[in-house]
C-alpha cells in the first residue's frame, strides 16, 4: 500500500516543549494562584508518566503533595490553573521560546511537496499546538496540517489509542495508510495501539523508556549532513530521517 499521511506527536517529537516550555509555564501558574507547589526538572520527570496537564496536576497531588488540602472546588480550581497555564506556555512560544527539533522542519517540507498529508495526535491543548506552529515552524503552517487532533477532543489520553483513531477517522485513513511519529512509550503506546507504524525520536526525558515495537528509535530526525544517532532498526542507507526512509519503513513487514 502506498504512504498517504504522517501523523506527528508534537510535545518532545516536533520540539522539546517539556523542560523548558510546559513545566516552566506550570510553575508560573502555581505562582499566580499563591500556590507554593514547584516543579523541578527531575520530578516533572517523574510527572510526564501521566499525559494531559490537568490529569497530571491531580496525579501529582494525589502522589507527590499528599499533605495538600483540596479545596471542596478542586476541580475548578485544576481548569482555571490549566487555563492560566496555557496562558503562560503560548507567550513563551511566541517570544520564540522553544525551536523545532533538529530535522523536523525540512521533513514537513518535504512531506508537504511530496503532497503527502499532514496531521497531529497530541494531549495538549489545540492552542498550544497552533501557538507552536506558528511562531516555531512558520506563520501559516497551522494550514499545512489537515487535521490537529489534540487536547480533550477524545476523554482518554494516550496511551490510550483514542487521538490516532480520531485522527484516522478525520482523514479517512487507515492506520496501513499512514506513518505516525512519537517520543515517548506513552505515544507509542498510543499510536501503535491504533496500528500505525512509529518512529521514535528520543530526548531526555524518554531516554529508558520502552519502545517495543517501534519501527525505529533515533536520537532525531537529523540532517543530511549531520546523521542521527540509530538505536534501533536501520536508516536503510539515508543520512537522515526523510521520505525515503520513511517509505522504506512504512512498506517493510
Ligand atoms: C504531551 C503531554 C502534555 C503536555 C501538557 O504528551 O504530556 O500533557 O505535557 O499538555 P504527548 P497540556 O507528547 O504524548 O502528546 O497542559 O496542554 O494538557
Ligand atoms: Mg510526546
């Protein structure tokens, strides 16, 4: 079957927005409410085994902040810090906080004249994923992507495979169509529960986790002239993650 879609994760695949753009803007939400609670680089670390930032708030008093006292509107307070965060993470994007990933830019690009279409599979917020486009990758390129599946669109988050079969929906696509791009077991997780086959760009964070069943797992998409790092499976002869690769991988059994 032929290639018809890549569907990209987008915190740590298309950028490192975790570090430094989400548990920064969360800190400085918590900061604004009088909360006193602070994420540090290593705990957030600890965090990101839940996936959506209001789940993740409530995970982390649950197990990290035991002695917090809920307030009877708990959960009120959990959306209006999410909105304050979401806040604060997109003014970061727009002063140009956070840069692509190296290799994802000019593999949009040529996905794009290639006239492959284009899609995300996210938990965050559909404001993030638009705020990060525009001012990371280019001014229109919100328009690149067909479908931004993102956010509480579906009510369970990855792993669950929810947002890939949405996406798929959307597109009316099957999962033998496309080719899905993560960096977490949680992504993968995800987007191979929906069948699609993955690659893996690593970062800091997902380093040790467990990519079983992942086409391949590098350290990024890399550059012609500057070749990623192979963990696992093979670039089939390419200096860098592109079409061909991709193709190659996508038509492999
Ligand atoms: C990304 C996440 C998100 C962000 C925060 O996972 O886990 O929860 O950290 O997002 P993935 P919001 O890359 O697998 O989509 O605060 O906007 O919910
Ligand atoms: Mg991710």
């Amino acid at each position: 079957m032929t290639l018809q879609a890549l569907i990209f994760d987008v915190d740590g695949t298309l950028a490192d927005t975790e570090r430094d753009g989400h548990r920064v803007a969360f800190n400085a939400a918590f900061r604004e409410f009088g909360l006193d609670w602070n994420w540090d680089v290593s705990l957030y670390g600890e965090l990101l085994a839940i996936t959506g930032g209001k789940e993740r708030m409530r995970y982390y008093v649950e197990k990290f902040n035991t002695s917090y006292q809920q307030p009877a509107d708990f959960n009120d307070l959990v959306v209006a810090l999410h909105k304050a965060k979401t806040r604060h993470y997109t003014e970061l994007l727009q002063q140009g906080g956070i840069p692509m990933r190296t290799g994802t830019t000019r593999l949009i690009q040529e996905a794009r004249d290639a006239g492959l279409r284009l899609a995300i599979a996210t938990t965050t917020t559909p404001e993030n994923v638009t705020a990060l486009l525009k001012y990371s990758l280019a001014d229109d390129a919100n328009d690149w992507f067909e479908v931004i599946a993102a956010g509480d669109i579906v009510p369970a988050k990855k792993p669950a495979a929810d947002i890939y079969i949405w996406a798929l929906q959307q597109m009316g696509l099957s999962a033998q169509d496309c080719f899905a791009f993560e960096d977490s077991e949680n992504g993968i997780k995800s987007s191979l529960g929906a069948g699609i086959k993955t690659l893996v760009t690593v970062n800091d964070y997902t380093l040790t986790h467990d990519f079983t069943g992942a086409t391949a797992v590098v350290s990024d998409m890399g550059e012609p002239d500057a070749s990623p790092q192979i963990m696992c499976g093979s670039l089939h002869g390419q200096p860098c993650v592109n079409l061909a690769a991709i193709r190659a991988w996508h038509a492999a059994n």
